[in-house]
C-alpha cells in the first residue's frame, strides 16, 4: 500500500480521465511493452486491470481530497505486481503534485 498527496487535489472522476487518456502509453513507454489496461470507477474507487497478463483487478486507488492510496489486489500473481505497482504511484505522483 502506498499514499501519495493529493496536492492538486484530483476527483476521482478527473483521475479516471487522466488514467483512461495518459496512463497505457506512459507505463507502456517505461516497461517498453503494450500492455492493454482497463479500467472501472465507482463512486471514489478505481480499479486497474491487465486482463493479458492478471486475472481480475491489479491496483485500486482510493480517491480523497487530501490523498490517493494504492493498493495491490493481484499480490499472488505470477506477473510483477510491484512493478505495475511502482510505475503507477510514479504516474499519480506526477498528477497529483
């Protein structure tokens, strides 16, 4: 799990935008791969899959106005969780300062 202020601070909606248009080609450009991302929001959570290399949801962030917290859902995975992990709390970092 890891928190990241919400400096900006980003809604949940907004950050759902930001991921749906801005997250697959920055991770995509970081591990040099195409992975195919999808994503589900409901009310101040969002859920990330990588439906070719996980089954079911990878990351969820939780949304407040003063901080967005990741959590790993696929942490028995055989893919490195960590590194979509890392990546992501990098992106949202960007986004949120």
């Amino acid at each position: 799990m890891a928190t990241i202020r919400n400096i900006q601070p980003l809604s949940a909606e907004k950050l759902f935008d930001v991921l749906k248009t801005d997250f697959a080609a920055y991770i995509n450009q970081k591990l040099g791969s195409n992975l195919a991302i999808e994503y589900a929001h409901v009310f101040d959570e969002i859920n990330l899959s990588f439906p070719e290399v996980i089954a079911g949801p990878a990351l969820n962030i939780t949304v407040t106005e003063d901080e967005l917290t990741v959590i790993v859902l696929a942490g028995e995975s055989d893919y490195n969780t960590d590194l979509l992990e890392e990546h992501l709390i990098s992106f949202l970092e960007q986004q949120a300062s």
